[in-house]
C-alpha cells in the first residue's frame, strides 16, 4: 500500500484511524524527540497484558520505565557484553553440534526453529543465568510455545475488525490467559530460584534484583522485575531469531556473500580458533550482512510516534493527540536506497556508503530514548552466531522455498528450510 499511495496514508477500520508514515523526509520530522516521542500503539497495549510496564510497553510517564532503564543500562554495556561472551559461545557450540547430526545426516534443518532455540538460550543463560536447554528436547519448550500463540493472539486481535472477533472467540481468549499464565509462571520459578539459591552471578537478573536507581535510590518491586524479564524473554527472541533467519536466507541465495564473509573471518580470527570477543567487532562484512538483513526485513516492522502537542507533518498541521506508525520495511526501500532497493547488497553497508546516507532511513533499533535497549546484545549474538556458522557450513535452499514473511508482532520467516554441507 505505502507504494501504491505514497510516503503517508491513512487507513480507516470502522471508527479506527491509522496514519502510516515510510516517506524518508516525514519520518525524520517524526523521530524529532522535541516534538514527538513513543506511543504505544494498540499491539503494545495489548501486550501490557503480558508485561505490564516493562521497559517496551511501559508508558512514557510511568516512573517504573524510567527507573528500569537506568537499573538495566549497564547490563548492555561493552563489558556486559563481553560478560556474556563465553555464554553465547556455549549455546552456539550445541547450535553446531546439532546442525552437524543434520549436515551428515543430509537432512534439511528448520531455520526458524533452530534460530530460536538459540537466541532463547543466550537470553536465558546471559540474561538470568538460567538453561532452558532447548537443544536437548524434542518438543518445543512450553513457554516458547505459549509465547507464539500469545504473540498471535496479539497482533490478530489487534488488527482485527469487532465484527470478526468471534472467530477467535472464547476458546482463544482461554487459552491467551493460560498462555499467560504459564509464562508468569516461569519467570517466577526463575526468580524464585534465584532468591533462594542466594547466588550474585553477573547478569540482568541480578542488576534487577539488587541495584538502586541513582536518580531515586528505588529498587524494582517485585511485580516490575516479574515484567522486565518477561520482556527481556519475549523482546530478546523473537527479534534476534527472526533476523538471524532471514540472514540465513539471504545467505543460501548469495554463496558469493557466504565466501566473501567466509574469506573476512579467516583473516580475523584464523581457521580453527574460538572467535574471541574483541574479534566480533573486527568481522565488518559480516555485521554488514545483518544491517542488511535488517534492511529488508527489520524484524521489528516498525514503530509508533504521537505529537508531544500540536505540531505540523509534511507541512500540515496535527491536533495534540495525533500518532502515526512508522512502517520500516517501506522506508527501507526509500528511493534514497538507490535504483533497486529490493536487492540484498551488504556492500550498502560500506562506511564510506553510509557516510553518503542520511542516517534516519536506517531504523531498525526505532528511534530516541526508547530505542532498543538490546542493540548492542542482539548484533554480537548475531554476528558471533552467523560467523559461527558461515565458516562451518555452505547452505543451500530448498529449490521450492519461496521467502513467506509471517507478521505475528515481529516479522519472521515461516518454513524455511536449508540443507547443509560443511566445509
Ligand atoms: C534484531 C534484534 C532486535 C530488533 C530488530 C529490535 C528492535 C526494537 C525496536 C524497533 C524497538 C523500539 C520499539 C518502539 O519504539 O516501540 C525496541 C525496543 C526494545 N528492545 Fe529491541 N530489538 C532487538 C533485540 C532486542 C534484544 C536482544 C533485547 C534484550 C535483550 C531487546 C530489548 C528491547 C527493549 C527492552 C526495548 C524497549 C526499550 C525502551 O522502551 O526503553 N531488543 N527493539
């Protein structure tokens, strides 16, 4: 639709209104933090039914929101993120193992899945010092399972017209509420464990549990860090395994890519070697092939600004109240892409190339002071992961595969396949 009507449309469902903004001249007016700052748009609310006001959906006003980002800030600092390092080498080690059964094996592996059994890994391991162990079991784990459908259930009933709302009737509401449940529930037995066992291990857990904010010298209560591992489970999953899915689907399409990033990482860190932590950031092709990724695919497909008061959009003028939703995938193919912006090119991604751009049509992360607060944890569990993987293995596709993008909140890939052959 944004490139049949332009960079700004409206969209009218019954009494709802919805402006959608992907023009690269309107969303740099809408990023002004003067002017305008984050909305929860109606899936966000909708997920304050799930975590309350955690640090994604919390309102702008709520005092828990700021307290936990200045709590939670240095747990996604550079030596955090060196912290977490080793943790996410462990789960990439059995994310290995268990692609190698499948490589000799010549079967093909379910991307999505695999991808994210890994990142719900890394965030259980770096974040709470806790093994789901999702590689050692043949049934998906339970909370992913409830999450999926939570996340479902969200972006379905929030889209959805009243009239149509019966066709996931009660039924689905009662299973939302045990969904919801069930994931309360294992963040409490995670908190639990923890209080009892009395450990202090470096983690996000622990800067909940036992640091005050300098601003007020408060600690979370209980009920906030119920919700901000909650959001730390949900927000660290999703989004990381559906980038790293699309990147492996590039990858299987673009084996030039596969032996340029391959060539990159045998310079950096040799053939055989651990990738040590200072060596991810030195892998510059390969981060390029996730900024990349997501280009194209922004996992998260966008974001929603309100006016701060009355202010004026593309020349006219807003009453106070107004929001709009910034749709990514659009601005991510804004003319000033150049001629074939469909086109997956990490060379894009070139320092001097982005020098030439304007940096506000890139915004995977969102925008201001409520942009990810997980950048910097996403791109070394990315990058680590995919250099992991790219020196192991060649992917090919499945010749009948056809990229279909699934919108449950997140983007992500649905069925896809690889079948791999190591190097
Ligand atoms: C490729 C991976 C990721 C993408 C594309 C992504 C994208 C985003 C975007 C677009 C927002 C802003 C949403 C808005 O304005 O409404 C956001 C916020 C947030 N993200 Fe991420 N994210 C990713 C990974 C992560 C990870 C790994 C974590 C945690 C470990 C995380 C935690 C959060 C949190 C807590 C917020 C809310 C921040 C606040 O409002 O203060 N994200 N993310």
């Amino acid at each position: 639709m944004a490139q049949e009507l332009g960079g700004i449309f409206e969209r009218k469902i019954l009494q709802h209104r919805l402006i959608v903004v992907s023009g690269a001249d309107l969303v740099r007016e809408v990023n002004d933090e003067e002017k305008w700052a984050k909305f929860l748009g109606q899936p966000l609310r909708k997920l304050r039914v799930i975590a309350g006001d955690g640090l994604f959906t919390a309102f702008n006003s709520e005092p828990n929101w700021r307290k936990a980002h200045n709590i939670l800030g240095p747990g996604f600092s550079q030596a955090a993120m060196r912290s977490y390092h080793d943790s996410m080498l462990t789960v990439i080690d059995q994310l290995l193992h268990s692609w190698d059964v499948a490589a000799e094996g010549g079967r093909y592996v379910d991307v999505s899945q695999s991808m994210t059994s890994l990142t719900f890994d890394v965030i259980g391991r770096c974040g709470f010092s806790h093994d789901f162990d999702s590689f050692n079991r043949t049934e998906p784990d339970p909370f992913i399972e409830a999450m999926s459908r939570a996340l479902e259930y969200v972006n379905r009933s929030s889209n959805d017209i009243p009239i149509l709302r019966a066709l996931f009737g009660r039924a689905a509401r009662e299973q939302h509420a045990r969904d919801i449940a069930l994931m309360q529930e294992t963040v409490d037995r995670i908190v639990d464990e923890r209080m009892r066992s009395g450990d202090t291990p470096t983690d996000l857990l622990d800067l909940m549990m036992h640091t005050a904010d300098p601003d007020t010298g408060e600690q979370l209560s209980r009920e906030s860090i119920r919700n901000q591992v909650l959001t730390f489970l949900v927000a660290g999953n999703e989004t990381t395994a559906a980038t790293l899915g699309f990147a492996i689907h590039f990858l299987s399409r673009y084996p030039e890519v596969v032996a340029r990033a391959r060539a990159e990482i045998a310079e950096v860190v040799g053939a055989d070697a651990e990738i040590n932590y200072e060596q991810v950031a030195k892998l510059r092709y390969v981060r390029r092939v996730v900024d990349e990724t997501l280009r194209l695919w922004p996992a998260a497909p966008g974001y929603f600004r309100k006016v701060r008061g009355e202010t004026t959009l593309g020349g006219r003028t807003l009453p106070p109240g107004s929001w709009v939703f910034v749709l990514l995938p659009q601005l991510h193919r804004d003319p000033l892409w150049g001629d074939d912006p469909d086109r997956f090119d990490p060379d894009r991604f070139e320092s001097e190339a982005v020098r030439r751009r304007p940096a506000h049509i890139f915004k995977p992360w969102g925008t201001g002071i409520r942009a990810c607060i997980g950048r910097q944890f996403a791109l070394h569990e990315a990058v680590l992961t995919l250099a992991s993987l790219i020196r192991r293995y060649d992917f090919a596709p499945d010749p009948d595969y056809e990229l279909d993008v699934h919108e449950a909140i997140t983007l992500k890939p649905r069925g896809l396949t690889v079948k791999l052959s190591r190097t």
